[in-house]
C-alpha cells in the first residue's frame, strides 16, 4: 500500500485485499483471501477498548491507527453478511501545506478572520480533511493563537509552531462534538475546528461560537456553496429558520465546495467551488433567496469566487484532468457540457457512463 502510495485499503473476510489508487479499485492479487477468524485477529489486536466495546454494540466502529515512523491511519470497522471488515484510510505522516495545495490568497485570507464561520464541503473521500489540515496549519505558522481541534479520530497531528494547539478526539478525550464545543467557550480559544457538523446541536453551537467571537471551521457533505447554506438551515425546525437564517447570514464567511478529480497523468487533484460571504450574499441568505447565490459567485470572481464547473473547466483547459472525468463531477452537467463545446471539447460517452 505504501510503496503503491494508495489512499485506502479495503479488507473483507473471504476476499483478497483491495486498495484505491488514484481514484480506482485495484485487488492485490498476490496476497491471500482473508479468513473470518484471520481478520477477527487482526482487527482486535490494533482496536481500542473502547472503540471493541463500541463496535460490539453498534456493529461498526472508527478510530486512528498509527504505526510507528511509517504511516498514521483512520480506521473503520464494521460488519457485513461474509463478516468483520475494515477501511484503512492513509493520512500522510507529513502535512500538505496550503501553498502546495494551491490555494488561492484570498481562501488564506480567511485564516486571519479573528471571528465567523468557515465551511469545507464534499462528499466522503474528496479531500476535506487535507483541505482543513493546510489551513490549520498555515494559522499555526502565522498566528500566535490558541487552536483547538474536536474530531472524530484526530487525523493529521500538529506539532506546535506558533500556536498553541489542543487536540481533543471525541469518545477518547471528550463525551461529542457538542460536548466539546460547549466546553471550547471556557477553553480561552481563538480558533475552533469542528471535525463533523453532524447534528442541529452541533450545528447551533458552532453558530454561536462564531457568532461570540471566535473563528471555527467545520466540514459538511454538501456538494455545493449553496447546497451548504441550505442544509444549515434546513437542519433546524421551520419555527426557529428566520432566526437562523440571519444568524448565518452574519456568522458565516466562506464556505469551500470540493471534489476529488483523477488527473490525467497520476494521483488526483481537487476541483474547488469558493464564496465568500459578501453583503450581497448576506442579504440573500437573510431573504431565504439561496438560489440566487450562484449567480453572486459568478460576478464576484474578481473576488475570487468560483463556480464548480469553471474549477472544473479549468482543470480541464489545464489539461490536468480529461474532460469525461470533469463532467462526471459537474453537478450542473448541461451547463459545463455548454462550457466544452465552447472550445470545442467533446465528450467520449460510449458505455453509458455519463448518462
């Protein structure tokens, strides 16, 4: 897995190990089918007692795995009908830093906000966390403020540079997210990252601590900057919206909508949707007119916003990745099938792989 530089490997009792590289699922075909009791051994020898004990009353469990001097993992474990079977997610040993990510200064700008709301979205698997670690780890080396970190398991671990940073994992250090952001209020923060926005509590909570002076970024699995918005407020019953639409509508700043996109050459690159709360876009998510706010994004590129479709034009142009892989992560395929023919791109659609 390390010398393949695959992101996940895959084990499932009575089959042969699978690992995903570069986006794709390829099985090891020169290692064993492993057997139920096999892997029962295997994954009780590296689970935490408590993680054992949660995973025999809920059938699944998650938890980081590091070993020593080679490799740190996230690990999911769970039941299925050929038996006990994991997920082994590699978390590089050394941080990707924002610049090699490439983000743009006005996403950096962000880190210097002394309060408000920071969102990064995207389904599982596409980058989040790496996104979330790189610009942690640009406020640790350009600020001289507190961090603390609530996940669920710690990922990246930072070592203290210029900030002082608390890393706290839920069901090891602390009861849940929520308990834990409560307890951040009393913890002196100037910066709070909320691995999972999972719930409205965490969610309500989250608000009010941008809202009371401290900056905190959270992740959410939305697909879109305006897909987020919605889904905030869609978490809270229809008496308390109004409320909290306005809430957002001054507490939240930026809100970063990824997706993993498999590069033509190897390995895969993130294809980035960015808004930045503006006054425009303020009013709109105080009015509960969210539609409106892609159109916002397209004029405020000056800005530096961006719409999915042109991150994704972009990478294509660039060459970087093909244009059948860009259009299977466009969430507004007819619009970006437009934007190809505009250059005169065509699309291979044999197969039915687009439909």
């Amino acid at each position: 897995m390390f010398s393949m530089d695959a992101s996940d490997l895959h084990l499932t009792s009575n089959h042969k190990p699978l690992v995903r590289l570069h986006g794709d699922m390829l099985e090891l075909s020169d290692q064993a089918v492993i057997t139920p009791e096999r892997m029962k051994k295997l994954l009780t020898a590296i689970t935490p007692a408590h993680n054992a004990a949660q995973f025999a009353e809920l059938n699944d469990t998650d938890f980081a795995h590091e070993i020593a001097g080679l490799a740190r993992f996230r690990v999911n474990i769970f039941m299925d009908r050929f038996g006990m079977g994991a997920v082994f997610r590699q978390i590089p040993m050394e941080i990707v830093t924002a610049e090699k990510l490439g983000l743009s200064k006005e996403v950096l700008d962000l880190c210097f906000l002394s309060k408000g709301l920071v969102l990064v979205t995207g389904p599982t698997g596409s980058g989040k966390s790496t996104t979330l670690c790189a610009l942690v780890d640009y406020i640790n080396r350009n600020r001289k403020d507190h961090i603390i970190t609530i996940e669920d398991p710690i990922e990246f671990v930072h070592a203290r540079k210029n900030c002082l940073i608390n890393q706290r994992e839920v069901h090891v250090h602390t009861k849940s997210f929520s308990n834990a952001l409560r307890a951040a209020l009393r913890e002196d923060p100037d910066i709070v990252l909320v691995g999972e926005m999972r719930d409205l509590e965490t969610i309500s909570i989250a608000i009010e601590t941008a809202e009371t002076g401290h900056l905190v970024f959270g992740t959410l699995h939305t697909s879109t900057a305006a897909s987020t918005v919605d889904r905030i407020i869609d978490q809270f019953p229809a008496d308390r919206q109004a409320q909290i639409r306005t809430m957002v509508a001054s507490s939240l700043k930026g809100v970063i909508a990824q997706t993993l996109c498999k590069k033509i050459t190897k390995g895969r690159v993130a294809a980035m949707e960015i808004l930045f709360v503006n006054s425009a876009v303020s009013n709109l998510i105080r009015e509960g007119k969210i539609f409106q706010i892609p159109s916002i994004m397209q004029t405020g590129k000056g800005q530096g916003m961006t719409v999915l479709n042109d991150a994704l034009f972009k990478l294509v142009l660039e060459k970087q990745v093909a244009p059948e892989e860009a259009y299977i992560k466009a969430i507004d395929k007819s619009g970006f099938m437009t934007m190809l023919k505009s250059k005169g791109i065509t699309l291979n659609l044999t197969g039915g792989a687009f439909d």
